[in-house]
C-alpha cells in the first residue's frame, strides 16, 4: 500500500480558474491527487444524482476510506456532506 497521502478535489465550477493553482499546491505538498470533479453551480444539482456522480469517480479514481475529500466552493460542493 503506497503510503502517500491522497487527496481527491471536488469544485463548483464557479471556482475553476483556481483549479489549477489548487492542483499545483497539494501536490507541492506532498500530496497524491487521485482526481479533481467539476460540478455546476447551482440549486438544480444539489441532488443524490450528483452525489452518486462523486461517489462513483471517487471509486474509478481508486480512493479509500483514507483519501481526504476535499470540497471547494459553494453550493453543492458544501451541501452534500
């Protein structure tokens, strides 16, 4: 089991001109990114259809119970916990 630490980025995609920035700083850190999920920015997809799509690239990406999930935004980002 490779010991580095795994992060997977999910963002609204209000934010996504940062996104690269965001990329470059954990990984200078240290950090192994597994993924990074765009999702749209508004009401209509706070929805459990939208929370099946990051579970589902969280499990193609190979995350586990040990990646942290990182949220950036608003909106659905911080709403589905």
């Amino acid at each position: 089991m490779n010991p580095m630490k795994q992060v997977f980025i999910v963002y609204d995609s209000a934010v996504g001109s940062f996104t690269n920035q965001l990329k470059a700083e954990w990984t200078k850190a240290g950090w192994e990114l597994l993924g990074m999920l765009p999702i749209p920015a508004d009401e209509q997809h706070k929805t459990l259809d939208t929370l099946e799509s990051i579970c589902r690239a969280l499990l193609s990406a190979g995350a586990s119970r040990s990646t942290l999930l990182l949220a950036v935004g608003g909106g659905v980002t911080t709403a589905i916990r």
